[in-house]
C-alpha cells in the first residue's frame, strides 16, 4: 500500500506532462492547418453541376455542317429549344452522351376499361423501339390488373401496376391522369427514376425514339395542328376556365399523349394542371380538351426545354406528310363508340 501512495507524485507528474504535450501540439497543428486553409481555400465556391452534354469517350461521327441543315423545317422554337426532327441531331452523339449513366426513364401510361385492349401492342412495341438499352420502369394504371398482358422485357425494364377507379365518362379518366402522375410520382417514382414520359396507350411505336427526346421540360407537337394558325388551335377560348388562351396568344398546340422531362419538373406539370382542373370543376369548367388544354396553358408560361416534331407523336389514319421522315409513335385507329364508355 505504501508502495502505491509513494507511486502519486510520479503519476501526477507524467499525466500533467501528457495533458501539456497534447495541448502544444494541439494548437500548433490548428494553427498551421488554419494557415493551410487560408491559402489553399479559394474565396469563391461553384455549385457543382454535372455537365448535361458529357461524352465519355472518344467516337467517330459525320462531321456536323455550320451551312446546312433541315431547311424544310423549324428546327428551334423562338426561345432556342431544339424541335428535334429526324436529320436534325446525330443518334450516336447522343448515345455516348447518355448510354454510360443508368438513367432510368419512368413511364406512365393507363388503360381503364376497354383501353386495356391497346396495351399488349403498346409495350411489344416500347420493347422494340423506345428507349432500347436504357432502364425503363413502366408505371402501368388500370382498373384491371389482372388483364395486364405478359410481354417479354429486355434486361433493366421491369413495370409496377397501379389499380386506380375506373369511371363512366372517358373525360374524366383521361384527366385524373394528371392526379395519379403527381401523386406517384410523389410516393415512388421521384426515388426511382431521373425522367419520365407520360404516354396515352392507344398507340404503337414504329421507329426508334431514344435519348434526343431527353430534357428537363419535353412537350410534343400535335399532328393534327402543326400546320395551322394559332386562332384556329383547339385551345380553351372561355376566359373563366384556367386553361384560357385568347386568340392573339399561343405557340403551338402541344398534344396530351406526349409529356416529359425530368421527373421534378413533369411533377409541377401534374400538380398545376391538376390543381386548375380543380377548379374549373369547382365552377362547373371543363376545358374543350380537358388535360390537354391545361397542358397548352401550362407550356405557354412554362416554355418547354425541348419540343418533339410530330413524328413522336403521329395518328395511323393520317397520310405521312412530305416533312416527316420516319414515324416513330403513332395513336392508332380506335372505334370511340366501342372503347369509350360514353361516345
Ligand atoms: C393525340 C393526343 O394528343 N391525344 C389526346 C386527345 O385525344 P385521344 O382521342 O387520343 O384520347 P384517348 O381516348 O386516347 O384518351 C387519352 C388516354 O386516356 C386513357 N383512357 C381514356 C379513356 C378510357 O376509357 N380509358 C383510358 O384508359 C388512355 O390511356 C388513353 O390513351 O385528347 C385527350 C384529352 O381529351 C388526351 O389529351 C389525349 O392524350
Ligand atoms: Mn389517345
């Protein structure tokens, strides 16, 4: 015991040792590191974005032309976003541009009652030609999940069915898409997806549609109005709807079976449109082509990133004009009194 106690003085003395040499290496490193960080720090800080236009590696493609190009078409809008028309763009810059990233594009389309019909056609077809080599999770609503057909996916495509109400009046399933979109994108697809496309599936694919049609807000050019003056477009002329576009006023008449972009972006797409459905509804409004016109309003004020020649967007019936090179999406040709609950 009394070995122990004459053992006190030495310990005090080497703790208090250890506690000094901590404390002067202690501040003598701070204060170099403080020095270090005043010269190497630099005073302004960038956001780090990555870059949109990436390639990856080296390729070979055709030397693009300064002097030509399409001159049978538009080829940009009035505020610089590209209307992407075959021979507009180089598919292999924009697979090198895109293919190494693992973007997965979600895509939504809905089949309530008859339209189930369309959606063996609609996804064979998306097999083939939409979006081939990239992740795509189909978000498939129906009123009838058991009638989903089984079609063989390529690797990286999986889909998820949503059983959603169906309804007695094709209006209202039509714009209650707006409705489940936000709503799913909200509780799945903003974790599980980087863009998304909103398609109507009464449609067949007939051509490659790949990562060009990529942006943050992508809205499609209706086949039935490219065409036509601005007074004569289908948009909504009462001034007490929220879809209101007066006659002096208007792009081009974008149609309903084509939204895309970023999934944030396509969510204040949904939200907005369904919000004004609302209240239009509220006020017994419904706009001459319900989601479509409030789609038109929508784009006007919030001028799309990227525009889609009709290409992506065709109707089988119509004769191909002299402008469209190939038809890559096309809606098919339905009998409204035989799929349409009321027609
Ligand atoms: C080419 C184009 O832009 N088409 C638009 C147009 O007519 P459409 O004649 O193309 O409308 P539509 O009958 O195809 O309805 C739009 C979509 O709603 C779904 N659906 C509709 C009815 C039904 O009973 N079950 C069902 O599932 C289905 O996904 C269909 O593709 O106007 C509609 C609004 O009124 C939509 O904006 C469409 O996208
Ligand atoms: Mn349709």
């Amino acid at each position: 015991m009394r070995f122990f106690s004459s053992l006190y003085p030495l310990a005090f003395i080497m703790v208090s040792g250890v506690i000094a040499l901590f404390y002067v290496s202690h501040t003598t490193l701070t204060s170099w590191f403080r020095r270090d960080v005043c010269f190497s720090q630099p005073s302004i800080t960038f956001v780090e974005l990555p870059s949109e236009m990436h390639m990856s590696e080296r390729v070979q493609y055709k030397q693009p032309s300064v002097l030509h190009g399409r001159s049978d078409v538009a080829s940009v809008t009035p505020w610089l976003a590209p209307i992407v028309w075959k021979d507009t763009y180089d598919p292999v810059v924009f697979d090198h541009i895109y293919k190494n990233r693992n973007l997965t594009i979600a895509t939504t389309v809905f089949a309530v009652g008859k339209y189930i019909l369309f959606m063996h056609d609609f996804l064979e077809t998306a097999e083939k030609y939409f979006m081939v080599g990239f992740n795509v999770h189909y978000y498939i609503f129906t009123d009838n999940p058991k009638a989903v057909p089984e079609v063989k996916f390529s690797p990286g495509r999986v889909k998820t069915i949503i059983e959603v109400p169906g309804s007695k009046r094709w209006q209202e399933i039509s714009s209650r898409r707006m409705e489940m979109i936000q709503k799913t994108i909200e509780e799945h697809i903003k974790d599980e997806a980087d863009y998304i496309f909103c398609l109507d599936v009464d449609t067949k694919f007939y051509d490659y549609w790949g990562p060009e049609s990529l942006g943050t807000l992508v809205a499609c050019l209706h086949p039935g109005y490219y065409e036509q003056q601005r007074e004569s477009f289908p948009y909504e002329r009462r001034s007490a709807s929220t879809a209101y576009i007066p006659n002096n006023e208007g792009d081009y008449y974008y149609g309903g079976a084509v939204i895309g972009g970023l999934v944030g972006e396509v969510h204040k797409v949904a939200k907005t449109c369904r919000e004004n459905l609302e209240l239009d509804a509220s006020k017994s409004i419904e706009a001459a082509w319900q989601e479509e016109s409030h789609l038109n309003r929508y784009f006007l004020y919030n001028k799309p990133t990227k525009v889609l020649s009709p290409e992506y967007l065709w109707q089988d019936f119509k004769a191909k004009t002299k402008e469209i090179r190939t038809i890559r999406f096309s809606q098919v040709i339905k009998n409204y009194a035989e799929v349409r609950p009321n027609q």
